[in-house]
C-alpha cells in the first residue's frame, strides 16, 4: 500500500496499489470552470490597465523618474556554490534540502493542525498551492519535481503503462521496471548537481538510483515503508554533519505516511489529522536542528508534496464493460488508475469502440471524458509520447471506472490522478532558508516604493496575508527544478525543462 520503490514489496501487491483503489465524490471545492475560464480575461484586462496607467504617468511625471523608480537596488541573494560560509564554528558550502511529504493536498496547511509548517511560511514563504502534472499520481509528479517535466517529457506516464516500443509494463513497485533506468527520461536535479561537481544525497526520493546516462547520487537510502520520522530526520542530520568534502550540498528525501492515511481512510479523516500533525512536527524538527546548528542562514529548505487527495468513500461507478460490451474483450492494456488508458488488440476495431466511448461520455452529463491524443487537452500536456495509451477515460472528481468483475474492489476512502486543475489535487509549497530572507526584502521595497505603488496590479504573483506572510499565486510544479538549480548557483549546467524561463527571477 505504498509508493514503493521497488524492492519491499511483494509482487502480488502490486496488483493491488494504493493509486489504483479508491475514486471519487469532493463535495463543491473543485470549480474547474471557473479555474478554466476567469483567468486569462483577467489576466488581459489587468494587463492593459498597466500599460495605459504607465503611458499616462510617464506623461506626467516623465521618464527621467521612471527611469530611477526602476533602478532602486534590490538585495542580492549569493548563489556561489563553491564559497564558504561559516555557522561560526564550522565552513558550510551553499545547501539546499527538499522534502517530499507525500499527499499532503495544498489546503491542509489550513486546517489548523500545522503550526510549524506555518511558522516555517512565516520565516520563509508559501505558495497558495503548487499545481501538479496530469496525471495526478506520485510517480509522475516526483518525477516532475525532479526534471521539471510533464510526463508526456518525462516518461513516467502513469504509476503503471504499457509501453509499446520495449513490449514490457512499467509497474511503479517492481524493483526490475522501478530501478531500471531506461524509463526514466529527464535529467533529475540530482544529476545535475552532479554534473556540476556537487555531492548530492537521495533519502527514498521516488525514482531510480542511476540515471540512464550512469549518474548516481553520491548517496543513496533506498525506499523502504514504515522507517520512522525520526530516522529520516537523523540520516538528514547525519549528511549535514559530515565533514566539508563529504557533506552533500543537494539533500533529496521523501515520506509517504500522510498520502496512505489519505488513501485508507480519506482526506477528512481523524487519521489523516494524525498523521499531518506527525508530519508538521517532522518539519519543525528538521527546521530546528537546522537552527540548532545556526543554519538558517546558509541552508535552503523546500517542503513541497506531489498532488493533494479526494474522498473516494462514496463513488459512482462507471462500468467500463457495460459501456463497451465485447469490446470489453478486446482490451490488450489498461493503464493507469483512476484515469484509464485503453489499447484494444490490433484485431479489434478500435475507431469503433472510440466511438461508442465518446459517445458514452457525452451522454453521460460530466461523469468522465475520453480523449485521443489529439483531443487531450493541452494543458494536461499528456499526449506527445508513445507510452501514452491512444484511448484515454478520465473520470471526473466523484467517479470511479470499474468493471463488473473488479466492481471497485480495492477503492479506498481517499484517491487521486484527477484532473490536475482540480484544487483537491494541488499540492502545497512551503520554503524557507536565506533565498526566502531575499525574496521578502525584495517584497518589502518593491512595496514601498512610489512607482511599484502605482504601477503594480493588486497582486503580481503574492499575496501578503499579514506583515510578514508572503503566499506565492499557484505555480506548476515543473518550475521546482529550476528553483533548486538557482539555489544552488548551477543554473549553468541545467537541463532544459517544461519550466517557465526567468520563473523565479521575478521573486529574487
Ligand atoms: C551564526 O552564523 C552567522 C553567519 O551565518 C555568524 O555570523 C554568527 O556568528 C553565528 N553565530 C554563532 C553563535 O556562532
Ligand atoms: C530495462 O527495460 C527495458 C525496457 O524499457 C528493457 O528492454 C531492458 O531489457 C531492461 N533492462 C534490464 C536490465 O532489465
Ligand atoms: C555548525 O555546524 C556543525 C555541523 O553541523 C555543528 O556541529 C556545529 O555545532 C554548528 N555550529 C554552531 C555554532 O551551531
Ligand atoms: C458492486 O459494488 C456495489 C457498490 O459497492 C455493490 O452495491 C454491488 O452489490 C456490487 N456488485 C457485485 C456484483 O458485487
Ligand atoms: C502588521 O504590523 C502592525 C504593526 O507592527 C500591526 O499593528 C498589525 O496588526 C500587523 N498586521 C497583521 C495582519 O499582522
Ligand atoms: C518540455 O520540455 C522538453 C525538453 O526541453 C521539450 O522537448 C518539450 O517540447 C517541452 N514541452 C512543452 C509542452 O513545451
Ligand atoms: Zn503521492
């Protein structure tokens, strides 16, 4: 019932992974349309009120002040990776830690269960939620975080697909797809890192232990269920405490506890309280001993987690068999789950059963949509790669896909790889460290200064919720890589990504 990396798992369990139980029903929270529709117009109309209030001031006050309004300095963060920075008893090289809490949905952090995860936004700063790639599972988003690709880029397509090139699955907790490094494309932070000369330590991060170009991190703790919080936060402790030439300066870790507390017993569990209580406490532990070694100053730290959870306790399920009839019969791979991507045998007539899908769908007022590559979507950005099933069934929030043999066996009370608009689904983005010191001070000039004042929209990508809170407008998760490249100053070895270039100089 993991995200497993492989090696612990029985091979019969991975029949039954936790990704591929469970489905449905969010009462309200989701307004794809609105998400969809309002935000480009907006966008537009602010947009050009800037530039007619500009022309009109600059008429006014004239471009000589323009000019200097613009030109007031901001504070610089030091991105030199080779320069020593000493926390007064020891030399430190520019660090920088990213924590994966697996599951944990974007609108958690407002419950009032995580105070220090909070208290660590307050220091540094938080985004209003990260938005995963579609789909929404934890193999194609820890991907994601790692390359800064989609997954039609990135090659991990789904927890578990059929690729036609090799003739073989990938299975998402078999050690012989999951440590094969031939499925992973992309270029993982850590790989640049080390292309850059830097040590690097990966804690359980999803993901295979050499690239396929032979890279390795320079440490490595494969995944293993149930190891205890506190033994991750010592083994992080342990690199950091390693002397100069040993210690690593990109620390990767990962924790899944939360994402199966959501998946056994849903997001609006007792237990899910629980456990995002253990895992607000895991964070403020590693951010205390952090300070403990007077390192806040030097060492960046991004808590981030890979897609959020929906309560699946009550589906409704679409029968897939009763839509297809024999065509039922003629499936050769369904990928995925609770997305499903169809190949029919080469025999059957596949326009067909298109057709009486589509149809289906439409006729079906909302519960899913089927779509080809040529009809996905763009910015689920999930067609342009052969391992992308030709036919792909994508319930909405509330349905589940089934068949009358399987007849939902396995759901859980809570699920996710829905549609990666839905805000159930965002993940949440929590930083702190001395580039979040920067990107304040940045925050508090750009704010007190005349022309900002007038020239700025309401919110050009902030929001600031009291004095010292800054909460980011939601981001896509494929800019995570390039944040991290920044941070640690090897922005020159970096690989290129689906990320927005110049994304973060705007914040620092
Ligand atoms: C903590 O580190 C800063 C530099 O980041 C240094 O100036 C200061 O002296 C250190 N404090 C102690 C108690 O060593
Ligand atoms: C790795 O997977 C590829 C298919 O993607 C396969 O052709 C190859 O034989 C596998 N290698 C090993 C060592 O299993
Ligand atoms: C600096 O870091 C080292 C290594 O983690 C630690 O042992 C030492 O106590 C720290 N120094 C201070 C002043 O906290
Ligand atoms: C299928 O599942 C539904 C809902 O859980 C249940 O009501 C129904 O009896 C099941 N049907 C069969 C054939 O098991
Ligand atoms: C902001 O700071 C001022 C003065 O320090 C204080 O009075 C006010 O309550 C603060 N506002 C918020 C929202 O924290
Ligand atoms: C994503 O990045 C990859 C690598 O640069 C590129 O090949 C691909 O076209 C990009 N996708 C999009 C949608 O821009
Ligand atoms: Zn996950």
């Amino acid at each position: 019932m993991k995200d497993a990396q492989g090696r612990s798992l029985s091979p019969d369990e991975s029949d039954t992974s936790d990704e591929r139980k469970g489905l449905l029903a969010e009462e309200g929270e989701d307004d794809l349309d609105s998400v969809l529709h309002q935000t480009p117009n907006r966008r537009r109309r602010r947009c050009c009120s800037v530039v007619l209030i500009a022309l009109i001031l600059g008429a006014v006050f004239g471009l000589p002040m323009l000019y200097v309004g613009l030109k007031t300095s901001r504070p610089v963060a030091d991105f030199d990776n080779q320069k020593l920075r000493s926390n007064g008893t020891h030399q430190f090289k520019k660090t920088a830690l990213i924590v994966s809490i697996d599951g944990l949905r974007a609108d958690y952090l407002d419950r009032g269960l995580t105070p220090h995860l909070l208290a660590i936004s307050k220091k540094g700063l938080r985004a209003k939620s990260m938005r995963p790639v579609f789909p929404t599972l934890t193999f194609p988003n820890h991907w994601a975080l790692m390359t800064g690709l989609y997954a039609e880029s990135h090659g991990i397509v789904a927890n578990n697909f059929w690729d036609p090139q090799s003739r073989s699955e990938f299975h998402y907790n078999r050690v012989e797809s999951c440590w094969n490094s031939s499925w992973w494309f992309g270029e993982p932070m850590w790989e640049t890192a080390e292309n850059a000369g830097l040590l690097t330590a990966n804690l359980m991060w999803p993901g295979p232990p050499v690239t396929s170009r032979g890279v390795e991190s320079t440490y490595f703790v494969p995944w293993k269920d149930k190891v205890p919080l506190k033994e991750k936060h010592d083994q992080i402790m342990e690199w950091i405490d390693l002397p100069l030439e040993k210690r690593p300066q990109l620390i990767m870790a990962y924790e899944p506890s939360l994402d199966q507390a959501g998946h056994l017993a849903g997001p609006k569990s007792d237990l899910v309280d629980r456990v995002l209580k253990q895992v607000d406490v895991f964070a403020k532990d590693i951010h205390d001993s952090l300070e403990a070694r007077n390192l806040t100053d030097i060492i960046d730290v991004v808590f981030v987690s890979d897609h959020g959870m929906t309560d699946t306790s009550h589906p409704e399920f679409i029968y897939i068999d009763d839509v297809l009839g024999d065509g039922f019969d003629e499936l050769e791979h369904v990928d995925g789950w609770p997305a499903m991507g169809l190949r029919f045998s080469p025999k059957a007539d596949s326009a067909h059963y298109l057709n009486i899908l589509s149809e289906a769908a439409a006729a079906s007022g909302g519960k899913f949509d089927v779509f080809t590559h040529e009809t996905m979507p763009t910015r689920f950005h999930f067609s342009g790669n052969s391992r992308i099933a030709p036919i792909y069934i994508v319930p909405r929030i509330g349905y589940v896909v089934t068949d009358h043999v399987e007849n939902g066996t396995g759901l859980n009370k809570g699920s996710h790889g829905y549609d990666n608009a839905q805000a159930s689904m965002h993940a949440m983005f929590v930083a702190h460290g001395p580039f979040s010191s920067v990107v304040k001070a940045i925050q508090q000039s750009d704010e007190s200064r005349l022309f900002k004042r007038l020239l700025s929209r309401p919110n050009k990508g902030w929001h600031s919720t009291s004095n010292d809170t800054y909460v980011m407008d939601t981001f896509q998760n494929v800019e995570v890589y390039n944040l991290m490249v920044k941070l640690l100053g090897i922005e020159d070895y970096a690989a290129s990504t689906n990320g927005t270039a110049g994304f973060w100089d705007k914040f620092f």
